[in-house]
C-alpha cells in the first residue's frame, strides 16, 4: 500500500487547525507517518510551539488591555457627550430667558423713556406757571403792597383774592369807586395773558342776609362776582375769556368765629382757569371722554 494517502489526508483535516494545534497535529502525524523523528527536530517543533503559545498569550493580553482601553475612552467620550448635550440644553434654555428679557427690558425701556418724557412735559408746565405766578406778582406789587390784592395758590390754582370791603358796600353788590379801580387795573394786567381763561368766584361770611334783592348769602355773592366780571370786561378783558361762580358761605379762607375770620371771607377770587390741553396726557383724556 502507498504511504502517501495516509500524509495527504492528515494534511488536509490541518488545514482548519491554528497555528499551535497545527504543529502539535504536524508533530503527531510526522512521528505517526515516519514511525521515527530525530531529537533535534522534535525539540525544535516543540520549541516553535511554546514560542507561539507565549505570542499568543502576549497578544491575547494586549487586545485585552487594548479593549479595556477602548472601553474607557468610550465611556469618557459618552460622558463628555452627554455633558455637552446637557450644557446645549442649558444654553438654550438661557437663551430663551435672554430673548425674554430683553423684549421685557425693551418694553420697560420704551416705558421709561414715556415717563421721562411725561416728567419733562409737567416740568417745564410747572416751570411755566412758576413763571407765571413771578410776572403776576411783579404786575400787580402796588395793588398788593397796598392791601388790595393777595395773590396765592389755592388746589393748585393760581388765584387773585380781593376783599369785598374794598369793592362794595356791607350788604351791598354795586362796586364802588375804589373798586371800579382795582377792577380796571387787575383786568388791564390780566388782559396781557393770552388764550387764558378767569373765573370770577364770589364768596361770603356766614352772617345771614335776607333782603328782597338777596334773599340769602348765594345772591349776594353771585351778584357781586356777576358785577365784577362787567367791570373787568368794561376794562378790556374779552367776556369770552371770562365766567362767574358764587360759593355764597360754604368755601371759607378763615374761621366766622372772629370779626378778622369773617372779613377774610368777605372776597372776590379771581381763578386762572387751568389749560387742559397743554398738561401732559391731554390727547389720551380727550380720547377716554370720547369713549365714554
């Protein structure tokens, strides 16, 4: 029988052997073929197979050391991706109350900037009446350096005060001589005042009168601011500009109790009419009135 069947089917059952296990199986069959293998060659099969077990080993070793390297620098690189997509969700976050903010900054600005606008307009408003009342008072400083005349501020009104014992009679409504005076000259100066407006505003004590002519403080007092608002006008005021109010005893400037009291509430006041369209917020008032 021919010995060479017996090598090539071993051969081939080594063909899906690894390196070690195709030596020892090379081994095997060349001592099983040949019956007989020197030493030296045994020894050196033998020694190959320890040299690739040990490289085996070796790279076994680092792939492990190479996969557990990998795996931490996943892990590291999952952590830093979550913690990169955590710090984009903050930021978005931020963003949005950035954004938030700053619509609300605009808003509050565009507010300040119509506050500080509506305080520049009541200034200089405030301004001007200030003015005003300074040219009222140089005007009129011999009227009032003689007891004839007090010009004040009253309920934010800028208000010319004339004792009634200087323009009429007691009990009376006619202007007298003396008054016909002072009447003239107030209007003279007040008709200087363009596009403003006077009330004239009678006011009593609380003394009763009960006459034919006044039946009680009322009449008196609206007949004496009606006679005043005629004098005024005589002297050149536009009866346009002019109106006549009467509060009788019931807005007094002292106490009845004392004849001093009583006399400081015998007076005409002549009121300057506030101007509505030329304080700040008119246009929304007028617009709000006209809702209604």
């Amino acid at each position: 029988m021919n010995r060479a069947f017996p090598r090539l089917t071993a051969l081939n059952a080594l063909s899906a052997l690894t390196a070690p296990t195709l030596l020892v199986g090379t081994l095997a069959l060349i001592v099983g073929a040949t019956g007989c293998v020197k030493s030296s060659t045994y020894n050196g099969v033998k020694a190959k197979l320890a040299t690739c077990e040990e490289d085996k080993s070796a790279l076994s070793s680092k792939l492990d050391k190479e996969k557990k390297g990998r795996a931490a620098d996943v892990a590291k690189l999952t952590t830093r991706a979550e913690a990169a997509e955590s710090a984009k969700s903050q930021l978005e976050t931020d963003l949005t109350a950035v954004v938030k903010d700053k619509a609300r900054l605009e808003g509050t600005a565009a507010e300040l900037k119509s506050a500080l606008a509506d305080a520049r307009a009541r200034k200089q408003q405030a301004e001007k009446r200030v003015a005003e009342y300074r040219e009222l008072l140089a005007k009129f400083k011999e009227l009032i350096d003689a007891g004839k005349l007090k010009v004040k501020i009253v309920d934010g009104r800028m208000v010319l005060a004339l004792p009634t014992d200087v323009l009429f009679g007691s009990g009376s409504a006619k202007l007298s001589d003396a008054g016909k005076q002072a009447v003239g000259e107030i209007a003279q100066v007040l008709a200087t005042i363009p596009g403003r407006r006077f009330q004239i505003e009678g006011h009593t004590d609380n003394v009763p009168i009960k006459t034919r002519k006044y039946p009680s403080n009322w009449e008196l007092a609206a007949a004496r601011a009606l006679n005043v608002s005629e004098g005024m006008r005589e002297a050149g005021m536009p009866g346009s500009a002019l109106s006549a109010a009467s509060f009788g005893e019931f807005r007094p400037s002292g106490k009845n109790d004392t004849p001093a009291g009583r006399e400081a509430n015998r007076r005409i006041e002549i009121v300057l009419v506030p101007d509505l369209s030329s304080l700040p917020g008119f246009e929304e008032l007028k617009s709000a009135v006209g809702d209604s």
